[in-house]
C-alpha cells in the first residue's frame, strides 16, 4: 500500500471517530433536549391545577374534580382521558381499576414532598404530592406523556448521522486522496528523476519543489548535493583512469621494444629467454589492458570517433574467426552461418567487438562444444553451447571490471573488460546488445546495430 493511500485512510479513520464522536454528542444532547421538552409539557398540565401561590395542594384537588371527571372516557392526543388523581396506595380516585402509572414516583413524592420526574417503558412521568390542611388523607397528581414522538425524532436523527457520516467519509477520502497525492508530487518527481540518473551520467539534477523552503524542497537540495559530490568523484576516477592508462603507454612499449629485441639474439641463454618471454607476455597483457582502459575513458568523454563504412557480414566473420583460431587453436568448434548481409559501422571496432564476443565464447566452451556466428539485417548473434551463466549475474554484465566467480575464476578469465567494451562499441554504433543464458546450455549474444541513413 503505498504511502498517499494510507495517510488518506488514516485521515478518513481519524475523520470516522471525530464524527462518530460528534454524532453520538448530538444525539445525546437532542435526547436530553427532547426529554426536558416533554418534562415541560408535562409540568405545563401539572401548573393549570395549580393555584397562583405555586403550590400544589388538596385545594387544587377539590377545584378541578368536577371539572376533569367530566372528561373521563373522552379522547386525547389519540388516548382515553385518564383522571390524574390518585390515593396514596396508587388507586384512582375515579378510576379505581386503574393502578397509578408509576407507584415507585408515588412513594418517592410521599417521602420527598417535591415533584418527581420518571420514566416508564414508553412514557414519561410527572408526579406530585398535593398537600393537605385539615386532613392526613394524600393525594397525589400523576400523568404521563407518551415518548413515542421523541423517539421518533431520535430515530429520524440517527437515520440522517447513519447517511451524512459515510458520504462525509467518502468525500474526506476523495479529497484525502487527491491533496495527499497534490502534496507527494513532489516526492514523485524526485523519485522519477534519480531512476533516470545512472553511472553514465550524473549530470541531471533534481527539480526543487515549491519556493525552497519545505521539507521536499531541502530534500532536493540534499539530495543534489550528493550527486554534485558523487559526479565530481567519478569525473576524478574517470581521468585517473585515463592518465594512468595514457602514462603507462610509453613505459609498456619501452618493456616491449627491449624484450623483443633481447629475444632476437640467437645467442641468448635458455634461462634467459624463459625470463624474456614471460616479460614480453606480460608486456602484451598490459599493454592491452591499457588500451581497454583508454577505450573506454575516450567512450566515457563521448571521444570514440568511428570511420564507418559498409563492411560485409562474411568478412568481418572470417576475419575474426581466423584471429580466434590462433588465441585458441584446440578451443570448440567455431561455425559462421554465410550470409549477403552488409553492415555499416567502424570496421576495426565491429571486429574488437566480435573478437571480444568470440574470446568470451570460446573460453566457456568445451572443446567438444560449438560457437555459432549468424548474421540477420539489423545485426548478429554469437551462439555457444557451454556452461552457461547463473540468472542472477545476468543483469549485471557489461560492468566494468565485473566477473561471475563461480563460473570465471581470475585465473583462467580475463580482465572483466571485454564485455563493457562490447557493450560501449555497440552503444557508440546507436545499437543494443542483450545476452540470453542457460546455465549447462549455453548462451546467446544478440547484437543490432541502428539502420544506416
């Protein structure tokens, strides 16, 4: 899950339970709200009993008696009138089979001698004690009101928070989404711009967001820096390399002028020559390890001039197979598919790049094995039949210096160069080079090159 999705769904959780607590406030404040509102009512009724000294007493009984008998049996707000005097046992005074509506409100006004307020399943209550002058004898004011209205009005309340909550959720999630993703753009942008940053260029830099003075912004900034540091070190690296190699030119071919010499007396002891050839081979290795190194420092400067030309396929194929043939004369088999096709590249390079194709093949491959060169029009393949290389090195050949260990050891491989030289010779050409393996099969390199025009 990424990361805009969950701020947004933390937002939105966070939104739920502010909501949710919201909602639960208001419906509770509207059932109190309601419930004093029919407690009112009921003491509105109560007060018209009562006489203009607010007190409740029996003269209040004996005034309204005739009166509200006369309304027994009548219908009111949908219920039979019922006469609101009772006895101190909960017996209507005109009604005898009707029972008090809540006796618990009658014995707690009894004791209290102060109105009381309660609640009964389905209705609310209001209960009085009248107070008496000459006699002991209670009486007691007692009526209900039906919460069936309130209790609506809360339902109506909770429908209306059950469908405004989930459509305010969901328009807090739309909106979360959308500002969150406004406010990673940022981040975006500077991810997308270090995926298109590689070795081969360290010279693009981020975008710094906004005015530069928020978090993604320093960001930016930082990371900027680090590619100025890391771009100034390889630039250090690279013309090392490129002195290093152009220095070591004069003293390797010096060693190999006087070696070579040396070995052209016929009077030279044998102990001696053994020494010189040793020295002249090594001569020969370095000098073309150098020659790789200036390669590739004058491909790193964009320095690599081509003299193209069209070169046919079959020439360039004997060529370097004869020149294969001599580095490993008991090496596999090696095989050229003929072919009309034509080229057009720098013939010199296209053949370093075949015979470095070639060497790698060759020394990977039994001798019972088989190396394949086959032409097509945009390019050609070099097919062996050897060990094979493990999947996970796959993506890294073509580094400099790079080696699969398991598969290559140093004394038997070379310098880890020669695929890095393939792969900027073809590049130099506006070509691509993709390899193929299998280990215990073989593996297959597909070279094409960009169409002359």
């Amino acid at each position: 899950m990424s990361v805009r999705v969950r701020l947004a769904v933390l937002n939105v959780l966070v939104f739920a339970i502010v909501l949710g607590a919201l909602g639960v406030m208001l419906r509770v404040q509207v059932a109190q709200t309601l419930r004093e509102g029919v407690d009112w009512q009921l003491k509105r009724r109560a007060q018209r009993y009562v006489p203009r000294d607010g007190k409740y007493s029996l003269v209040a009984f004996e005034r309204w008696r005739p009166g509200l008998a006369k309304h027994i049996g009548e219908r009111r707000d949908g219920e039979l009138f019922r006469y609101p005097f009772y006895d101190s046992r909960g017996k209507n005074y005109l009604q005898p089979e009707l029972s008090a509506f809540d006796p618990v409100a009658l014995a707690q006004a009894q004791a209290t001698q102060k109105p009381v307020y309660s609640s009964i399943p389905g209705s609310r209550c209001f209960t009085v004690a009248l107070l008496t002058d000459e006699t002991n004898e209670a009486v007691y004011y007692q009526v209900a009101e039906s919460v069936a209205p309130m209790n609506e009005e809360l339902n109506r309340l909770t429908r209306t928070l059950l469908t405004l909550i989930p459509l305010a959720l969901l328009l807090a999630g739309t909106c979360g989404v959308f500002l969150t993703g406004r406010a990673l753009a940022p981040v975006r942008q500077i991810t997308d711009a270090a995926a298109r940053i590689g070795v081969e260029d360290l010279s693009e830099r981020m975008r710094v967001p906004g005015p530069g003075k928020d978090e993604f912004a320093r960001l930016a900034q930082t990371f900027n820096g680090m590619l100025e540091r890391l771009e100034a070190a390889f630039e250090r690296q690279k013309r090392f390399v490129a002195d290093a190699s152009h220095e070591l030119k004069t003293p390797l071919t010096v060693i190999k002028a006087n070696s070579s010499l040396a070995l052209a007396d016929p009077d030279l002891p044998s102990d001696y020559r053994e020494t010189l050839v040793e020295i002249d081979r090594a001569a020969d290795r370095t000098s073309r390890l150098v020659q790789d190194l200036l390669l590739l420092a004058r491909t790193d400067h964009a320095q690599l001039p081509l003299k193209e030309n069209e070169i046919s396929a079959a020439m360039l194929f004997s060529a370097a197979i004869s020149e294969a043939h001599k580095l490993y004369p008991d090496g596999a088999t090696l095989r050229q598919e003929v072919s009309q096709e034509c080229f057009w590249g720098d013939s010199h390079l296209l053949h370093r790049l075949l015979l470095n194709l070639l060497d790698n093949a060759l020394r990977h491959t039994s001798k019972e094995g088989t190396v394949t060169l086959s032409a097509q029009p945009s390019g050609f393949t070099v097919t062996d039949t050897g060990e094979g290389i493990p999947a996970e090195h796959l993506a890294h050949l073509g580094e400099r210096f790079y080696r699969v260990d398991s598969a290559r050891a140093r004394t038997g491989g070379g310098t880890g160069l020669g695929l890095a030289i393939s792969r900027a010779i073809v590049e130099a050409h506006g070509g691509t080079l993709e390899i193929q393996s299998e280990v215990g099969k073989g593996t297959t390199v597909r070279v094409t090159l960009a169409p002359h025009e």
